[in-house]
C-alpha cells in the first residue's frame, strides 16, 4: 500500500506537465488536421457531383454521391496498362534492389573482410558525388536500354544510403561470434547469409521493401526521360499527363463541352486516390517493423 501511494505521488503531474500536454496535444492535433484534410478532400472530390466540386461546396464531405469518376478511370486503357506496368516495375525492381543490397551489405559488414574501410569510403563517395544527367542518359543509351524496361530498374540497381543502414544493421543486431560459430560448424558463407542473417533481419527487409517499394510506384522521371513508348508508360507517367498537361481526351466521350470538362475534374481526383491505394495499403503491413529496421541500422555502428 505504501508503495502503491509512493508510485501515485510519482506519477502525479504539475502544472507544468499538464500545460506542456495540453499544447502538446494541441499542436499534434492541429498538424493532423493539416495534414489529414487535403486526404479526406479529394476522396470527398473523387466521388461527389463534380458541379458541387467547381463551386467549393465540397469541403470536407462528399455531395450527391456519384462513381462516375472511377468508371472512366478502371474504363482507360492507358491507366490500365500504366498500372500493369507499374506493378512490374515495382515487384521486379524491389526484388534486384534487395538482392544487390544484401549482397553488397552483408560483406561489408564481416570483419574479415579485408580492406572493408576503403570499399566502404569509395561506395559512400558516390552518394556524393555522382556522374549527373547527361552523362548516365549517354551510358543507358550506349547500353541501348532506351524504350527498354530496364532502363526503370538498372540504374538505380542499389541506393548506397539504403546499403549503408542495411550494413550497420548486420553489424550491430547480428554478433559476429554467432557467425563463427555457424563457420566452424561448416556453414559456407552464402549458408551463413540465406540459413542465418536473413531470418534474424526481416525488419530491415520490411524497411528496405518499403522504401525501395515506394521509390519504384511513384518513379516518373526516369520514365520521361527514358522512355518514349506509351505502352512501357509507368502510372505516375500516365498520371502526369492527366493532372498537369489535362490529358484527358481518350477518357471522356461526353457530348457536350461542359460535361466533359466537369467528369475531367472529377477524374482528376479519382486517379490521385487509385494510384494511392497500393502504397497506404503496403505501409500498414511494414509499420511494425519500421521503427526498429531504420533506427537500429541508421544509429548504430
């Protein structure tokens, strides 16, 4: 009881604490009201009557409910065949990222490993300083990957910064002795990396899924310098067409003027939301293992 009574009067909270948690919470609360809203709008956007949306009477909640929208979008071709293709990109371009990573890492990361300083350096030199634009258009187009899939995937084979934190992962979560031991006991080293570095590592997998994940959905840059053939068009390519240069022609075949212009804009909410889904859906999945992937492998080491 007594102890009950000490750990009460531990526990209890000033004036301060309580004016610091009420700002605190204020303010949190605030941040995610800014940065929910622009969310819930273009959902609300993306399904209302698209007039109700070009006079600001949709402000939060969506108006005379209406799916028009997502009917031309699933209907398009182009958003289609950009989804197709996205999705290659994405599941192809993670797996060789992850692939070259590991492998790159997991050396770097044995102390055995002669000269692992200076490899480390000259690989940490070209986070840098890196060729620049041109110079990586020429190599891809002497390479002759123009209008070629890979071109989306090679030259970003391994993001150094992601090698780095993987590196320090294997160094500071994984003791050494314990891949000693696997050694003396006869393990190769490809055995020791597939049978026992790879089952203790699945946060910083989680981590590198998700960031070289993201990097592939959202990549268009690459896409429009690269390719020029629309049926290799990455979504977020398609997307750009649709948002900035109101590339809509295909899409809507209403007769009038006004009702095309009208279902254009409702399209142009109802693409953000579809090519938004795959990666607020991925980002649950990987939460869990995010804090401890990043944070053990950025700090440490």
């Amino acid at each position: 009881m007594a102890l009950f009574k000490k750990n009460s009067m531990a526990i209890k909270q000033t004036a301060a604490d309580r004016t610091f948690d009420i700002i605190n919470v204020t303010l949190l609360t605030i941040v995610l009201l800014i940065v929910l809203y622009p969310l819930v709008y273009v959902i609300s956007a993306s399904i209302s009557d698209p007039m109700l949306v070009l006079q600001g009477k949709v402000t939060l909640f969506p108006k005379r409910l209406t799916l028009s929208a997502y009917k031309m979008v699933f209907k398009d071709d182009s958003i289609m065949n950009g989804y197709k293709n996205t999705i290659f990109y994405t599941v192809l371009g993670t797996i060789c990222n992850l692939i070259m990573t590991i492998m790159c890492a997991y050396p770097l990361s044995r102390k055995d490993l002669a000269a692992r300083q200076q490899i480390t350096f000259f690989i940490s030199f070209t986070m840098f300083f890196s060729g620049g634009m041109v110079p990586t258009y020429l190599v891809i187009q002497k390479l002759g990957l123009l209008n070629n899939y890979w071109s989306l995937i090679l030259p970003g084979l391994i993001s150094v910064w992601n090698m780095l934190i993987m590196k320090n992962y294997f160094q500071s979560s994984i003791p050494y002795e314990l891949q000693e031991a696997a050694k003396i006991d006869g393990c190769s080293n490809i055995g020791i990396l597939i049978k026992l570095v790879m089952p203790l590592s699945v946060p910083i997998v989680a981590v590198m899924v998700m960031y070289y994940g993201v990097g592939h959905w959202n990549e268009y840059f690459n896409a429009m310098i690269y390719l020029n053939n629309e049926k290799l068009y990455p979504l977020q390519l398609v997307l750009r067409g649709i948002l900035i240069q109101n590339d809509m022609s295909n899409m809507t075949n209403e007769s009038s003027m006004v009702d095309q212009q009208l279902l254009a804009e409702s399209i142009k909410y109802a693409v953000i939301i579809v090519s938004s889904i795959p990666v607020l859906m991925l980002y649950p999945l990987l939460q869990r293992y995010f804090v401890k992937g990043v944070m053990v492998g950025a700090i440490k080491g």
